[in-house]
C-alpha cells in the first residue's frame, strides 16, 4: 500500500520508537519525514506520536514549538495516530501529571500493565481487518478507562479497549511498529490518504 503521490506522513521525532514506526511505514511504502520543528510539520499530511516517555515528549514538544501545532492541526482535521506514550498525550483525561494534547474524548491510566519486566504480547482481533489476530506488544502500557461518544472502538484485550478511533485520531496503547504485522500502518496510511 503506497502514500498518494507526494504525500509524507511524519513522525515525531523527539523521543520514543521514532525508527521503528519509520521502518514500518516504509515498508509500506510510505514517503517518511522525521518531524523535530513546526517546518516539518508543515510538510506532513498526517503524524504518529511514538511511544516512549509521555512526559518527557510533552516537555520536549513544547520545548521544540511543537505542542500547540500539532493540536491546531489535528484540531484541523489532520490524521495523528498515538502508540502506547502517544495515546496518553492524545486521551482528554487520567491520572497524568503532564497536560496532554486532550484531543481524544478518552481517559487513560499510566502505565496500567504493569513495568516493563512485565511487558507482553497478546493475540488480539481487530474490527479493521479480516479476522486474523493481531501480535499487540504491550511496554508498561497505559489502559483506557473510559470511552467517549464518538469514538470507535477497534480492538480490545479481554474487556480493555486497546486501539481507538475518533474521526481523524487514532490511539493504540500496544505497540504495532515492533511486530512485522503492518496492518495498523497501512490502515493509518489509508486515513491519511482518505
């Protein structure tokens, strides 16, 4: 699956999983910019916030005059896809200390799967593909407390969504970008492309 001729999609390049989520879009044949400055976002249809550390991305995107860029562009209908780090900055509401972007009507608590000695993969289904299980890495993952009207839903892992839309914003609290499975890739190239 290929970008549209002289899309880019970004990825936020401050801290986290910033190769791996590059890898993975390349290989689906994605145009891939790093974003480190508002210039980069400027070049970009679309952006995954990696994970890594929520607090220190929120620091370092404000400190990069990032912050408030990227919520005035997602607020303006560009595709942002958060993993594990990424989806605490989107979620409107958790016990987080650091003020996130708060563009998703979701809650979330930090780290709710445990440390990273007790990361895991899980089999999961996704509502967005056939039904073959997904291998969802978890990385002291957050869990997503509450759902909001208007957002969908995707996958679960026993009764705890796990992937979430709402219009051009999507959140994993796993971890696709370190499987060899592209399909979350490929589906947000395709929001990125709708």
């Amino acid at each position: 699956m290929q970008s549209a001729v002289g899309k880019k999609i970004g990825v936020l390049g401050l801290q986290g999983s910033i190769r791996e989520h590059v890898a993975a879009l390349r290989a689906c044949g994605a145009t891939v910019v790093e974003v480190l400055t508002a210039a980069d976002l400027e070049r970009v249809c679309g952006l995954i916030i990696p994970g890594g550390e929520s607090t220190t991305i929120s620091k370092l995107m404000r400190r990069a005059g990032l912050f408030d860029e990227v919520r005035a562009r997602a607020l303006n209908g560009m595709p942002v896809w958060g993993t594990c780090a990424g989806m605490i900055l989107l979620a409107q509401g958790g016990e987080s200390e650091m003020e996130p972007l708060a563009l998703m009507d979701l809650e979330v608590e930090r780290n709710a799967y445990g440390r990273q000695v007790d990361s895991f993969q899980e089999s999961v289904l996704l509502e967005l593909t056939e039904e073959v299980l997904f291998p969802a890495v978890f990385i002291r993952a957050p869990k997503v407390s509450r759902v909001g009207e208007g957002v969908k839903v995707l996958a679960k892992c026993g009764d705890s969504p796990i992937m979430c839309r709402q219009g051009n914003l999507l959140a994993t609290s796993f971890h696709p970008e370190l499987t060899d499975d592209r399909r979350v890739h490929e589906y947000f190239i395709q929001m990125c492309n709708g």
